[in-house]
C-alpha cells in the first residue's frame, strides 16, 4: 500500500476504474464489495456517494451509473390468440 492519495489510479489506466461491477478503491486499487459494507445506498441511481475503503481505510467516491434495456418478445397476448392466426 502506498501512502499518496489516488496512487493506484494515476498508476493505472483510468478506465479500469470506471463501469465495474463493484467500485474500485481509486487509492489503493481493491475493490470495493457493497454486499459486504452493506452499502445498498450505492444503487440509488446517478448519484455520488462518499464511502471509505475496507482495505486501505482511505475516502473515496463513487458515482453509479444505470442504464435500462427494454424486451419485447414475450408478449401474453401471443398465448391467447386463436389457432390458425398468423403473426
């Protein structure tokens, strides 16, 4: 570990910091386990959050991100129909 503030995202490319599954500590590079902090509030969409590493004990933060996809394909009306119907 290393004493200087952000040194593992200076160190590092910075896109390995961005769009993970779970935060990554931008100081000392570990990730961050929200199930494990029990930090849920990090799934309020499009917000900054202040949390403070369970390994290195440093602050940083996290900005969440969500993005929706929408689906089509199955469809109740589809098993309703009458039989002979074409789609």
């Amino acid at each position: 570990m290393t004493d200087k503030p952000f040194a593992s995202l200076k160190a590092g490319p910075s896109y390995e910091f961005s769009a993970n599954r779970q935060p990554k500590c931008p100081h000392c590079g570990s990730e961050y386990v929200i199930e494990d902090h029990d930090a849920w509030q990090l799934y309020d969409e499009n917000d900054t959050h202040d949390v403070d590493c369970g390994h290195c004990g440093r602050e940083f933060q996290v900005t969440s991100r969500a993005s929706w996809t929408f689906s089509t394909d199955e469809q109740d009306a589809l098993d309703d129909e009458e039989p002979g119907h074409e789609h």
